[in-house]
C-alpha cells in the first residue's frame, strides 16, 4: 500500500477503517496530499502515530475505537503534526483529562467527538479555550452538570450531544447561554420541566432529542411550544400525555415528531402516519436514532384502546376540544415563574472546577512507553 500511496499525488481522502495494522511508518511523506483520513478500528496505536511527523493538509482525522491516548494527542498537537486539523473523532479511545490539556493547540478544530472516552468533568474546562467549535459530542456517563458549565462561551456551537449524561436541570440552565445550538441531545434522565422552561430560550434549536426523561410532563411541553423553528422533536418515554399535542400543534415547522411510550396513547390515533382506525406511526427523528427501544403507541387491541379513551377524557375534563382551539395554551399548564431554576448572583450553578493544571505534558511523556517503538521496527 505505501508504493501505491507513493503514486498517488492527488489522494485526498482514504478509508482503511477495519484493516488491522495497516497503518505503516514508509506512509510518511507519500500522503502529504490527504485531507480525510479514516483509521477507526484499524487498531492504531500511540506508538503509530509517534512516526508520522507531518501531514500538512489533513483536515479529518477519524480514530473512533483504536487504542490511543494522551500521548497520541499531545503528539498530533504539540508537534503541529496536523496544522490544518478541524474535525478530530477520538471516540472510545483511551483519552483521559491528561490529553484534554493538548486539544485547544488544534486551533482549527470546528468539529470533536469524544464518545465515552475516559474524562471527567473537570477535564471539560479544556474545551472552553477552543472557540472555534461547532460539533460536540461528549455522550458518556461520567458528564454532568458541572461539565457543562465549561461550554457556555463556545459562542459558535451549533449540535451538542450528551445523550446519556447525567444531565438536570441545572445543566440546562447552563446550556441555554449557549444561543447558537441549532441540535440537541439529553437523554440521560435528569432533565424534568424547569429544564425544558431554560432550553425555550434557544431560539435557534431545530432538533431536539429529551426521550427517557421520566420528569418532563405536560408542563414541559408546554414551554418547548416556545420553540418556533422546531423540526425535529423526541419526547419518547417521558411523562407528557395527549394533552401535550395542543401545545405541540404551534409547532408548524415540525417534520418529526416522535412520542413513543407516552401515557394515553389512544389519544394519539390518527395523528401520525397512518389511518383513524390504527395506532399512530411516528417518524423518528434524526436527533433520535438511537431510541430504538421504545414500545409502539396504542397497540393491537382495540377494546383497550377504547378503556384508555374514556379514561383519560374523564381526566382530561374540559382539555383540548372540537371548537377549533388546537395549539392554545391551558393557563393551568404554563410553567410558574417560580418553578425556573434561578442562577446565583455570579451566574454559576456548578463549583469551581478545582485544582490548577498539572505539568500534563510531562506526565504522559514519562508513561509512554518507548518499547511500543520497537514492535513498529519489527513491522
């Protein structure tokens, strides 16, 4: 491959993802040309990486699942091994908050996944120094409301995910500084209906993914009815009901909605894709690919159907009716002033984030361990 390589004067994409081992030291200095370079899962390593020294025109750089780490990036980035990188995948490596350190030097960066990679919220206070990103994606367990309060001055953000963050409301409030986001992705339980009231404030959201959050109910809907330049909308497995779809109905721009496991389900017959004497089909939007588990609205029996109805018309009492009035917002269900979440005078919610920086730099230089260099030899 490195003699074909050689050959290749005008190559500027290549995709040898699944190759193990395919990449060689003989490739440096004959893909000088490259802007894409897609190496997931092809089982690189940090002592790989150490033998390319300049890749000029490199643009998108995809590790997704290799076994890298710190020392990998600190290289990439402190050596200006890629100079004109802007779109870095490092999900499910080996990143830790050491690494974190080395990312702003990528002063290009615009795009950045780190999916389940090894950090905390401490090391987030990095990415406040990249003001050039527009693509985030920091879904991991170990993210939380203190993470986010580092993000609020990437002014140029348009699509952030933390889809199983262990996101509250509090991180909502954090996030709605962030005017820019254009798409959304909170999934991680925590979020309930004051969280909704603060991301109503992002005007500019078109795709919106709250699935799994059991706290937002109706009221929750009822402020996200807020949001005018909706596309796309998950609330599959939260608490909203029929009752929401009045609130819902504003939304004239929606082309997705999806509401999968909602409670009163035979209310919604008909409002989807199908015919008044079926359950409803919903189209799952793009923020919500992977709610896959969600059971089926209504279902095949249609005397139970029937018992749903009659049930939650009781409840209901006087909701949405016939004359007309589809998408007026209830008074009852408009959030109360008191239920927002109030910031403190400096305007955080989180604590500080600790400790000054460590000399990282000299850390992960000391833990690379060199005999790695000997099996690229060997290759």
């Amino acid at each position: 491959l490195g003699t074909t390589l050689e050959r290749l004067k005008e190559l500027t994409w290549l995709d040898v993802s699944y190759c193990p081992n395919i990449l060689r030291v003989s490739w440096q200095g004959k893909i000088n040309s490259l802007k894409t370079l897609e190496l997931c899962y092809s089982g690189v390593r940090d002592a790989h990486l150490s033998r390319l020294t300049s890749l000029p025109s490199l643009e998108e750089l995809n590790l997704d699942s290799c076994p890298v780490g710190d020392w990998a990036v600190s290289h990439l980035a402190s050596n200006d091994v890629v100079p004109n990188l802007t779109s870095l995948d490092l999900a499910d490596t080996d990143l830790t908050d050491l690494g974190m350190v080395h990312l702003p030097k990528f002063t290009k960066m615009t795009r950045l996944s780190l999916f389940y990679c090894n950090i905390t919220n401490s090391g987030l206070r990095h990415l406040a120094s990249i003001p050039t990103l527009e693509v985030l994606n920091l879904d991991s367990r170990d993210i939380g409301d203190d993470g986010l309060s580092h993000l609020r001055s990437l002014t140029k953000l348009r699509s952030l995910d933390v889809f199983s963050g262990r996101i509250t409301d509090a991180g909502c409030a954090h996030i709605s500084h962030i005017k820019s986001l254009e798409s959304l992705e909170l999934c991680g339980g925590g979020v309930g209906d004051n969280g909704c009231a603060r991301l109503a404030s992002l005007e500019n959201l078109t795709c919106l993914n709250l699935s799994q959050n059991e706290r937002i109910t109706d009221r929750g809907a009822a402020a996200l009815a807020a949001l005018s330049g909706l596309r796309a909308l998950n609330l599959s497995n939260t608490r909203v009901t029929s009752g929401a779809l009045r609130f819902l109905g504003g939304l004239v721009r929606l082309q997705s909605l999806a509401l999968y496991g909602v409670p009163g389900g035979g209310e919604l017959v008909g409002v989807g894709g199908r015919s008044e004497e079926g359950p409803a089909e919903f189209e799952v939007p793009e923020v919500g690919q992977r709610v896959g588990g969600g059971r089926d609205v209504g279902g095949d029996d249609e005397a139970t159907l029937e018992e749903e109805d009659d049930e939650d018309d009781d409840e209901d009492d006087g909701d949405a009716d016939d004359d007309g009035r589809e998408g007026e917002v209830d008074e009852d269900f408009l959030v109360d002033e008191d239920l927002i979440l109030r910031e403190d005078e400096d305007g955080s919610f989180a604590s500080d984030s600790g400790d000054e920086d460590e000399d990282e730099s000299e850390i992960l230089d000391e833990e690379f361990d060199e005999d790695e260099s000997e099996i690229l030899d060997e290759e």
